[in-house]
C-alpha cells in the first residue's frame, strides 16, 4: 500500500512503470470485488430481515383481524344478552305491579292473575 503512495522515481523503466501500474490495478480489483461481495452480503441480509418484519407485521395484522371479529361477535353477544335482559326486567315490572294492585285490592292472589295474554295453564 505504501509503495503506492510514493511517487514513482523518474528514473525508472517503462516495464518497471507498467509492472506497477498492472499490480495497482490488480490490487484496486481486488478491493472492487471485496466491496462487492461485501455489499451483496449486506444486501442478502438486508432483505432476509426485511422479509422476516414483513411476515411479522402480516401475522400481527391476522391477529388483529381476528381479535376484532371475536369483538365484534362478543359484542354482538352483549347486545342481545341486554335485549333479553330488558324483556325480563319488563315482565318482572308487570308481575311486580300486578302484585302491588292484589295487595292493595286486599284479596288473595289467583294463579290466573298472572296469566299473560297468550299463555295458557
């Protein structure tokens, strides 16, 4: 390398010149192909990781697919849970009223009292 940094003697030969001029161009070859591969190297594993974070983001974005379905079904769930929920809580005030109207009426309940239009005992 050093060799390379001097300025070659005026006094040299042609074929001297010429010996180092092919060794400098050898040598500047062989750093061209070390870069290279250097560079090819990175690259390869520069796309290895990339395609790694690409599969990870992929399967991240199927669990999210997924655990927004699953919310949404949970949600859905809820709602209808509610909707009964608020069904009984209405047959529950009607039973409670009609219990509150016998006991203010002061008579003794009948089974046929609590019948609902559409039921039949």
């Amino acid at each position: 390398m050093k060799e390379w940094e001097k300025i070659p003697n005026r006094d040299c030969s042609r074929e001297e010149l010429v010996k180092r001029h092919e060794t400098h161009t050898t040598i500047l070859a062989k750093r061209e192909e070390w870069h290279k591969l250097k560079f090819e190297s990175w690259m390869r594993w520069h796309e290895a990781t990339l395609a790694e974070r690409d599969k990870s983001i992929e399967q991240q974005q199927v669990a999210l697919e997924n655990l927004s379905t699953l919310i949404k079904q949970k949600n859905k769930t809820l709602y209808e849970q509610r909707l009964k929920l608020a069904s009984q809580r209405k047959l529950i005030d009607k039973l409670n009223n009609k219990i509150i109207y016998l006991i203010n009426k002061k008579e003794e309940p009948r089974l046929t009292d609590f019948v609902f239009a559409g039921e039949v005992f």
